[in-house]
C-alpha cells in the first residue's frame, strides 16, 4: 500500500496539470462549434468526403453539437492515450531511471507486488482523468446542444477512451518491462500511438487498407455508431480487454525477468 500512496503523490501534479489541460480542451473545442453550426455550415456539409476524412469529420454532421463532439472527440482520445502510455512506462521505468529500484527491491514485497501498486496507481490516475472529462464534457456539449440530450451517447465516447487509455497504458508498461533500456520506452510507446493514429486517418480516406485498423485502437470502435445511439460492439470490448490482459500478463513476466538497474 504505501507503493501504491507513493505513486499516486508522484504523480499527482501531472494528474492536476493533465486535468486542467482536459477541461480547457473541451471548453476551447466546443466554443469553436458556433462557428461549425452558423449560417455557413452548408460550406462545410458540402466539403468532399476526403477532405471531412483528413480533418476528422468522418459521416458526422458537425452542424450539430453531438457531431461536433464525435469531430472533437478523436483529439481528445489522443491526448489522453499520450498521458496513459507515457503513465505506464514511466511507473514501470521510473525506478531505474531515478536509482531508487535497489530502495524498492531491500523491501519485504515481491516484484509482482510492486508491479501491481504501480498498475494500480496508474489506473486510479486514468479513472480520475476520464472523471475529469466526462464532467467537463456533458455540460459543455449540453450548453451548445439544441437538440435532444446526448449525455448517453457521450459517456458511451468516454467509456469507450477509457478502453484505449487502459490499451495504451498497458502497452508503455509492458514495452518498459521488456526493453533493457528504460528510458526508450516512452519516446517507443509514443511512435506506436503516432503510427496507431496515421493508420486512423489513412483508413479514414480509403476502405482498401481496412485491414490495418487492427494495428490501431483508435479504430476499435465506431463512433458513428456511438453517435447514432448504437452503443459499443461487445466483441470489439472483448477483444480489447483481452488484449489489456495479454500486455499486462507481459509486463508481469518480462519484470519478473529482467535485471533491474540500480
């Protein structure tokens, strides 16, 4: 446990300093939506699909606020997959790159216990960030939305980013445990997100590359379904929790393994 209180006050003013940058993500997006929903939105509904493609805009009708939060809500999901993967390498890493892991390794707990307080910490941080942007997120879409309520749709976006961020989270840590150099990880971790969100945007502009989006989580779920009220693929959350699973089984084994750097 007091691993676990010691991550989290690590921690912490990165928490804050991510919590605040959320909310005036959002506030700034959604204020821009005016400019989507005046008398010019016919300019931007006739737009060619492929330029809609490259900017994000997909099918969404972004004359309207729940289309505009679809619009933003890709923005907002890489945001927060950077502060998760960069969170889970630097929790596994962090003691070899600061010198205390001979501190951390003289205590009376096992590594896998170390790597679960670790995990755990870094989860409640992803939890208190999808909070922090869920409740930033429905009153902000409500005060432009003049149409019916979409606060459903939006915690189905939320639950759906939370579901990328433990992705992304489980991958940093498990690319930590398993490189020899720690400090790679993160600079690592963020090259897979990137070339996850080049293959969002390539598969956006054409469907004969359909096939990479399994190498993208960002395409893992269909948020014009979310848009339409349709809710999240069961299969597709299956297959993602599986995954999570599958990473953090690796960062458990290869830490277990590894020689650790004092």
């Amino acid at each position: 446990m007091n691993i676990f209180i010691r991550e989290l006050k690590a921690n912490r003013k990165a928490l804050i300093i991510w919590s605040a940058c959320m909310i005036l993500f959002i506030a700034s997006g959604m204020m821009k939506y005016t400019a989507y929903s005046s008398s010019n939105s016919d300019v931007i509904t006739n737009l060619p699909a492929t330029i809609k493609a490259l900017f994000g805009m997909g099918s969404f009708d972004v004359t309207k606020a729940s289309g505009f939060f679809a619009f933003l809500f890709i923005f907002l999901e890489v945001t927060v997959g950077i502060h998760a993967v960069l969170l889970g390498a630097g929790i596994i890493a962090k003691e070899e790159n600061d010198k205390t892991a001979e501190f951390l390794m003289i205590k009376p707990v096992s590594r896998a216990s170390i790597i679960t307080y670790k995990l755990f910490a870094a989860l409640f941080n992803i939890i208190v960030l999808n909070i922090v942007t869920l409740v930033t997120s429905i009153p902000m879409v409500a005060a432009y939305n003049k149409g019916k309520d979409v606060s459903g749709e939006i915690a189905i976006f939320i639950l759906s980013m939370f579901l990328v961020q433990l992705i992304f989270l489980s991958l940093g840590a498990a690319m930590s445990a398993f490189l020899k150099k720690p400090k790679a990880s993160g600079s690592l971790s963020i090259g897979v997100l990137l070339v996850g969100y080049v293959i969002f945007e390539i598969t956006n502009l054409t469907d004969k590359l359909n096939f990479l989006n399994i190498l993208s989580p960002f395409k893992y779920f269909n948020y014009g379904d979310i848009v339409d009220g349709n809710g999240l693929n069961i299969g597709i959350v299956l297959l993602s929790l599986l995954l999570i699973a599958v990473l953090i089984f690796s960062t458990y084994f290869f830490y277990q393994k590894r020689d650790l750097k004092v």
